[in-house]
C-alpha cells in the first residue's frame, strides 16, 4: 500500500512541476516555491500568515496621485530664478530672471506645458520641472543673474571712508558708500577684454548729465567720469540685453532711476574705488 501511494506521489509532482526547497535547519522539509498547473489558472497569492488573498500590485487604471507644485505665482527664490533662466535656454521666457514667479513666468509655464501635451496650469509641477531639466543645461552664476539682482560681495577696504562708489568686479556691483554706511546698491556691467575697465582709486572729476560719447557716438546719461573716458553712466543696451555685452570700460548702470538717484547725490572730488 505504502508503495502505491509514493508512486502516486511521484506522478503527481512530474505532471505539476512541483519544485519542493531544501530541508530546513530543523530537518523539515519546505514548502513548495512554485507550482505550475498546466492549463490551469494561477493560485492567487496569498498574504503571509493569512487565508485572504494578497492586494493586487497597483496598475495604469489605477488613479495616480498629482504632480507635487513646486513653484507657483507669488514664489520668490534662487529655485524660482534657476527655473526662469532654464525657460530661457527653451525660448519660453526673454526677460529676466528676476528671482519673483510673476505672470510673464506664469504664461511661460502655461506655454512649455501646453506644447507637451502637459496640463496648463501655469504652475511648475514635478512632471513639468522634470521635462524641463531634461531639455536644459545647469545655470551658470550669470545665467540666474542676467540682468542683475546679484547679491554685494563685502566692500573693499578702501571704501569705508568718506564719500565713495565702490565697485566691486567680482559680484558686478557698484555700492554708494558714505563714511563706511551703504546707501543704495546696483548691478552694474564692465568693459570687455579688449577694453577693460580700470581698477584702482579714482575721484570724480566731470559730471554730464546728457552726455553722448565723441569715440563711439553713443549715449552715456547721468556720466560721472573718473578714469579719462571712463565714467558710471546709465547703459540701454544693459538694461535690454544684461550680462550678454559689454561697454567699451566705462561702468555701464541698467537701472535707470536708481542711477538717477545717485547721480543726484555724489558730487566733483568724491572717490572711486573699482577693485576685483
């Protein structure tokens, strides 16, 4: 008897395909790992310890949770800059980045989703932020700051003393000193490497508020001249193109009315230190 049924064990296990595991450490054997059942429908699996079946693994007609937002109107930031010079490289956005998610970066948002068949919600979600970074290359400094809005770097020594303009090469900033206090603070743009822009300690020696260059017949409002044909004067071309030129080494200003400002307060004699 007890030969009939091993035989009917064997034939069993054959027509399955029962793979049957190893003993385990107490000499038992294990339970099977896998049954095929030729024809047949799969076992459902079950839930360890359980007799319930196991949920079935989530699929495409399952509902998917919503994109995260990640910046929407009114957010300020580096992150929001990064995101506005990245809407450049794709021809979405052309003026700043100014740092503020304001409506023109809105629209732009709107307008790169709607292409890609993305919701045009105008706010940048994870789906939207993802398929822009893989269309982009990493900002550069000057990238997110184009058209100025750079922090000051630390003033130089030499500026904190008396009426001053300290202009600093490195962070692109001019900073209107007066006896060590910082009163207002502007981007400001260079010479190219052809004609650099001067370092050292200068003083004002000619202001012309309608000034218009005899070189290069071209406009220099509110001209403070320092170093020869160097001057602080305000620059059109900055304000429309930021860090994509140069002047011809003057320090070109794109804000008009805070160079307005500061035109009204530094007077003949006041020092200019421009360092790097």
């Amino acid at each position: 008897m007890g030969r009939a049924i091993a035989a009917a064990l064997a034939v069993l296990a054959a027509l399955t395909g029962c793979t049957v595991q190893p003993q385990n450490g107490d000499g038992k054997r294990g339970s099977p790992v896998h049954i095929e059942i030729p024809g047949g429908t799969p076992s459902p699996a079950r839930t360890p310890g359980g007799s319930g079946t196991a949920p079935a693994p989530p699929g495409d007609d399952k509902p998917r949770a919503a994109p995260r937002v990640l910046w929407s109107r009114g957010d300020t930031g580096r992150d929001v800059r990064e995101l506005q010079a990245r809407l450049r490289q794709v021809a979405w956005l052309f003026d700043g980045p100014t740092g503020t998610y304001d409506e023109q970066t809105e629209q732009a948002v709107s307008g790169f989703q709607g292409k890609r068949g993305l919701p045009r919600t105008g706010e940048t979600d994870t789906v939207t932020w993802q398929r822009l970074l893989g269309m982009t290359r990493e900002p550069g400094r000057w990238d997110l700051y184009l058209m100025g809005g750079q922090p000051a770097d630390p003033p130089d020594p030499r500026c904190t003393t008396g009426r001053v303009l300290c202009v600093d090469k490195t962070s692109r900033t001019l900073r209107w000193m007066i006896d060590g206090r910082t009163v207002s603070t502007m981007a400001v743009r260079f010479g190219s490497q052809y004609t650099p822009t001067r370092e050292g300690v200068f003083s004002v020696y000619w202001k012309s508020r309608d000034h218009v260059s005899t070189l290069y017949d071209s406009p220099m409002p509110y001209a403070m001249f320092f170093s020869g044909g160097q001057a602080v004067h305000y620059s059109a071309d900055f304000a429309a193109r930021g860090y994509a030129g140069a002047s011809h080494g003057c320090v070109n200003v794109r804000d008009e009315a805070a160079i307005a400002g500061l035109y009204a307060q530094v007077r003949n004699g006041d020092k200019v230190v421009v360092s790097r």
